[in-house]
C-alpha cells in the first residue's frame, strides 16, 4: 500500500480547519448580535429598526459591479477545482 501524498493530507487539514473556523467565528458573531440587539431599551429598539430597514432597502444597482466581479472569480474558482480534480 502506498503512503498518502503529504500534500493532500495538507490540503485537506487545512481546509477542516479553516472550515471548523469559520463556523465558529461565525456562530460567536451572531450570538454576540443577538445578545447586543436583545431588550426593551429605545436605543436598542431604534438599533433593530436602522438595522432592518437598512437589511430591506438595499440597492443592488450601485453593487452590480462588484457583484459580477465577484461572480465572475468565483466561476473561475470552480473551473479551477474541476480542472484540478480532472489531473
């Protein structure tokens, strides 16, 4: 039996990590805005307010740009990956 490559172990270590990171980075981040958006205080409650409405307006045409960009990198991304896995 031939050993694993040392690359592929490294690969796949790092993204388990990276992965287990950002699920726990991300976890922290939205109990912490839970916990900062919670109670009856007018300041908070005017927060929850600026914030939704904030979430509801939003006004993709000045994003538009951006968004193909980075729609476009992501294609190439995945191209990438699957010429990768067809070597």
């Amino acid at each position: 039996m031939s050993s694993p490559d040392v690359f592929d172990v490294y690969r796949n270590a790092l993204f388990i990590a990276l992965t287990i990171y950002t699920i726990v980075v991300m976890a922290i981040t939205i109990w912490f805005g839970a916990k900062v958006l919670a109670g009856r205080d007018p300041r908070k409650r005017l927060l929850r307010l600026y914030l939704s409405y904030q979430l509801l307006t939003i006004r993709v045409r000045p994003l538009a740009g951006e968004l193909a960009r980075t729609g476009f990198w992501t294609l190439a991304l995945l191209g990438l990956w699957w010429l990768h896995h067809q070597i």
